[in-house]
C-alpha cells in the first residue's frame, strides 16, 4: 500500500495504488482524490475515495 501522505504521482501502479473505498477502483494520479482519516481502537485508519461522489455513498464501513 501506498503512504496516503506521499505525492500520488509518482512510483504509484494500479496494483499498489489505494483503492476507492466506495467503488473500488485503484487510484492512480487523480486529482479528484479525497481520504478521510480517523482514530479507531488507537489506530489511525483511513479511506481513500475517487472523487465527492463516491466520498458521499460511503456508509462508513
């Protein structure tokens, strides 16, 4: 997996990109990009999504 913190442009294949938590779809140089991040049972946890549209169908789990 990709470090959510680093430039997604570079080194980043299909199959080591974050994937869209929604729809599924590797993440490879997209500016539409969003991730949410948040503390569960002491781990940092987050979700990648491609765009507004998937963030918003997200059901949080």
């Amino acid at each position: 997996m990709v470090d959510p913190t680093s430039d997604l442009g570079e080194d980043v294949t299909e199959e080591n990109a974050p994937r869209c938590s929604t729809c599924g779809d590797p993440i490879v140089q997209d500016p539409t990009h969003r991730v949410i991040t948040w503390v569960e049972n002491d781990d940092v946890q987050t979700a990648h999504f491609c765009d507004d549209s998937c963030r918003s169908q997200w059901d949080g789990q």
